[in-house]
C-alpha cells in the first residue's frame, strides 16, 4: 500500500466513523469530489488541507500519517468488556466514548476482526438507546440484524439485536413493525429450545400487542412465555415471563391476579444480582398498586422511592422518567397536584421528542393535576396533546380511552359540544362508524 492510498483509506473509515458525508466533510471550502479523489488515493492533499481535515475529523494531522498499526484482537476484547460494564453500571457517556475510540482502531474490512466488530457496533447501538438517541439507535439496530442475517451470525446475537431494535421501535410509536421485525424473528427460530435470549424478545412483543391493545394475543403469547420459561429452568426468564403476563392481566381487568404474578416476579428477581432489573419490576408493582380496582398510592411510593436511586444510578433515560411518570401518578392520588406536575415535568425533559408512547401518558398526568387545581384550560391542552400522541403512536385503544376521559373533563367544565367530539374521536379510534345519519346532519362539532 501506497503513503496516498494509506492516508486517502485513513481519511474515509474517520469520516464514516464520525457520520459525516464527503459533502459535510468537503464544507466550507472544498468540494466533494476532491474528497473523494483523497480517499481514492488519486490527489495528494496539501498540508493546509490536510490541518482542515483533521480538525473536522476530530483528530491531530499527524495522525493521518502515522502507519496503520494492526490492532491487537485480545486487546480490544478487553476494552470492549470495560465498556460493556460501563453500560451495564448505568454509564452509557463513557461506554460511549470507549467503543466510539475503538471502532477508529478496526478498520470495516478486517475480516479478522468481524467479532470484535459487531461487538463494538452493538455496544455503540446499545449506548444509544440508553441516552434515548432512539432514531439513530433503531437505524444502527437495523444495519446490525441485516449483519446478522448476511454474516450467520449466531442465534443470541440476532435474538439481542431485534429485542434491542423493537424497543426502539415501541418507545417510538411504531409498533406494527415492532410486531412484524419480532414475530418473523422468532417465527425463524420456533423449531429450535428456547433460549433465554429467545424469551426475552418474546417478552418484548408480548408488551407490544399489550402497548396496541391486542390483549387477545398477548395473552396467549403470556401462557405460551411462563411453559417456555418452565422448560428452560431459568428463574429470570421465569421472572420476565411472570412479568409480562401481570401487565396482561391488568389490561385484562384482573388486577388480583395480575398483583400475585408481579409479586411473584419481584421476589425472583430479588433472588439475582441485577439492581437494575429488579428496581424496574418494582417499578411496575408500583404502577399495578396505582391502578388496580383497591388502588394503594402509599405502598405504590414507597416501592418507587425504593427504585428511583437505583434507576437514577444504573438506569437508562426511559426508565428514571417512568419512574418519574409513576411518582406523579401517585402525588395525584395522594391530592399532591404540584408535586406530580414537578415530577411529570422532569419525566418530559428525559423523554425529549422521541418518546411518545410515555409522552403521552405523561400529559394525561399533567392534565389530571391540573384538574385538581381546577386550571381547565391547562387539562384540556394536557389531554389533547396525550391523546394525539397516542394517536400517532398506533396505540389506538389507550388514545380512545384518553379522548374518553377528556370528554369527562369537558362534560365538568360545561363544555358539552366539545365533549360530545372528544367521544366521537374515541369512539371512531375503537372502529365505530355511524351509518344512521349522513354527514350534513351532524352539526356537533368541536370548535
């Protein structure tokens, strides 16, 4: 290899890593097409040129020149095992920045190291749902399952990266390709033992259909998980499958029976070393107590206070705001109306724009809080906005429920017309179309 064709390859895997396009890179004062005659090894770039390049790549000229060094293999697995325990300590920034330095070390063609690759791609992947950067995530999610599929990458490899890419997905309202990516997933494994990778991504999907209100199947693919989980004799599998069907059953109407499963999933996931996991199943105790026929926001506080600290240490940016979320609830029920809206807010600033699944539920809080302090205005506002979310997001039967209990809402505040379009907007979510009276003889309207 040629000093041109080394600095011109150095040049592109820089720019690939750091997400820039030659045009962005080209930007202010080259062109594309010189970048890529740099990268062909067919133009010798200047020494001025070549300071601009670094600075926008990110690192130091001389860089670029020095002899590509062949990473040693045993050494990055060492590095990436540090940082996967970054993660998995609940610091996503320094794993990030880890894996990001590493993947410069590989170049994409090594073969040799394919592995380690696909290793640190997925650890790059993972730190980004973490921080909540769930578009770029579910794309590099995306690229990772077509890896696995071109490559016959191992069955846990491709198990993980689809359970990964379809919580993306949820978090991000699409859940019929949530449903899709996960159901044609495991279709291509049912002849196989479960697994407990296998488990975990049937989990997710189980909470998907609950997330669109197929409860139907969600609740056969509940019974189906806890006979796997028996088979294997994994107590987490076990825990994990115990947990999905209590959220099932509570969909169901059947909080009895749903707070005897989530118990029974809290005390074996006490059984383990996983702070992180056990704080979320507390977590969603929590939120049964809140909303069960005898509801108990005292206990529920308690639990929530208990795997808030663990959460805020170890948890990603989606599991401190459910918590957050589940708080406000509880001050809600407690007559607490600005401790809730506090708590909610917060749960908003950790979503940001891509959440909009809990988004929505956190402006259904806001608008109950508001409504003890009798600010009509702000529940009405509150309640829209959580309803479109939901509305968007596919999960149509939660939407109509929010439109119904805006129409309450309005029906208190005297606000009869408008309430009478809040039922028709939940009504038309639940598939009712009135066929009685043609369009021209409807004349209520929300205004």
């Amino acid at each position: 290899m040629t000093e041109n064709e080394s600095l011109g390859s150095r040049i592109r895997r820089l720019r690939r890593a750091a997400g820039l396009s030659q045009e962005a890179l080209a930007r202010p004062d080259l062109s594309p097409s010189y970048i890529s005659l740099v990268e062909a090894g067919k133009r010798i770039p200047s020494q001025e040129v070549i300071a601009q390049l670094a600075e926008r790549l990110g690192c130091d000229a001389s860089y670029l020149f020095e002899p590509l060094a062949e990473p040693d293999i045993a050494d990055l697995g060492v590095e990436v095992r540090y940082a996967q325990l970054a993660l998995r300590n609940g610091d996503a920034e320094a794993a990030f920045t880890t894996l990001t330095n590493l993947r410069l070390k590989v170049p994409a063609t090594a073969t040799d190291h394919r592995d380690v690759l696909f290793s640190i791609d997925l650890g790059i992947a993972q730190c980004l749902e973490h921080k909540g950067n769930l578009e770029e995530a579910a794309v590099r999610f995306e690229a990772l399952r077509q890896r696995c599929a071109e490559h016959e990458r191992g069955r846990v490899e491709e198990l993980s990266v689809v359970m990964s890419l379809c919580r993306c997905y949820r978090e991000l309202g699409n859940l019929s390709h949530a449903i899709q990516v996960a159901e044609e997933t495991l279709a291509g494994v049912a002849e196989l033992p479960p697994t407990i990778e296998y488990l975990e991504l049937f989990s997710t999907l189980i909470g998907i259909y609950c997330e669109r209100g197929d409860l139907h199947r969600a609740g056969f693919l509940a019974s189906q998980a806890i006979s796997h989980a028996e088979i294997i004799t994994d107590r987490r599998a076990l825990g994990g499958a115990y947990w999905n069907a209590s959220a099932v059953l509570h969909r169901q109407g059947r909080s009895h029976e749903a707070l005897a499963l989530i118990k029974k999933a809290v005390a074996i996931y006490a059984e383990g070393d996983d702070e992180r996991a056990l704080a979320r199943v507390r977590n969603a105790h929590a939120t049964l107590l809140l909303q069960s026929e005898e509801a108990n926001p005292e206990a529920a506080k308690t639990l929530l206070e208990q795997s808030a600290a663990t959460l805020r240490a170890l948890g990603s940016s989606i599991d401190v705001a459910y918590v957050e979320t589940a708080m406000a609830r509880a001050d809600v029920m407690l007559g607490r109306p600005d401790s809730a809206i506090e708590h909610a807010e917060r749960a908003l600033d950790l979503l940001g724009s891509e959440h909009r699944l809990e988004s929505a539920r956190v402006h259904l809080v806001i608008a109950t809080a508001h409504l003890l302090r009798d600010d009509h205005e702000a529940v009405q506002a509150a309640y829209e906005r959580g309803a479109l979310l939901l509305e968007a997001s596919e999960a149509g039967r939660q939407a109509a429920f929010a439109w119904s209990e805006l129409a309450e809402i309005l029906e208190r505040s005297g606000e009869n017309e408008r309430a009478v379009w809040a039922y028709r907007q939940g009504m038309q979510l639940l598939g009712h179309r009135s066929t009685l009276l043609s369009t021209r003889h409807r004349d209520v309207k929300g205004t």
